[in-house]
C-alpha cells in the first residue's frame, strides 16, 4: 500500500477512541496525495487538539513521508453529519405588549404619596 496511508491509518488508531468511527478518502494523483478524514463529532477534539496542534503536527509527519517520496501530502478534516433530529413543534408565544407604553402609562399616573 501507501506508506503515507498505513502512516495516517496508525496515527488515527492511536489518538481515537473509537477508529471505526473515522473514515479516510484518498485522491491520489503523481505529485499529490490528498486525504480527506471524516471522523464522528465525539472524536472531533481528540484529531484536531487544541488550537490545531494535533491536526498540524499530523500534516508534518506525513509532510515528511510525502517529501521522501516526492509528493506533497494535503490533509482535511471534516466533521461527520449526524442524522438530522427531528424537527421541533413550532413554540407557542403571546403578542407582547409594547414595554414603551407601559411605562408611558407609569408616568402618567398622579403621585398618590404625594403631600
């Protein structure tokens, strides 16, 4: 196979709870390696780190690989969907009164302590 490939594949399974959550598409062209990670929004935070540092240092050790091979190696992580929930029922609202003239009929009133 791919040494880039079988590299990704062992990375993914170390960092990940559940790798068979996570599915690698490959496009491969002469110069060019481009992987496409779909992986389940639960394992989302684990791939990608903190400020992206996972993610970037995995781009730079299949950057290496990719550079003894002579390919450039192009790395995308994308969130998997979740079926769609249900949509919810429409909320039931009252017409609001307008808090402007309420407060127009405050000012209004006599002062009752007056005196």
């Amino acid at each position: 196979m791919n040494p880039i490939f079988d590299a990704l594949n062992y990375v993914m399974a170390a960092l990940v709870h559940a790798p068979q959550k996570i599915a690698i598409e490959r496009i491969e062209t002469p110069k060019t390696d481009i992987f496409t990670i779909s992986v389940a929004p639960e394992e989302m935070g684990r791939l990608v780190g903190r400020n992206g540092r996972t993610a970037e240092a995995i781009r730079e050790v299949l950057g290496a690989i990719g550079a003894t091979l002579g390919k450039e190696v192009i790395l995308d992580v994308i969130e998997a969907r979740r079926a769609a929930p249900p949509p919810r029922p429409a909320a039931k609202t009252k017409p609001q009164r307008s808090s402007r003239r309420r407060s127009r009929a405050r000012q209004r009133r006599p002062d009752s302590h007056a005196g």
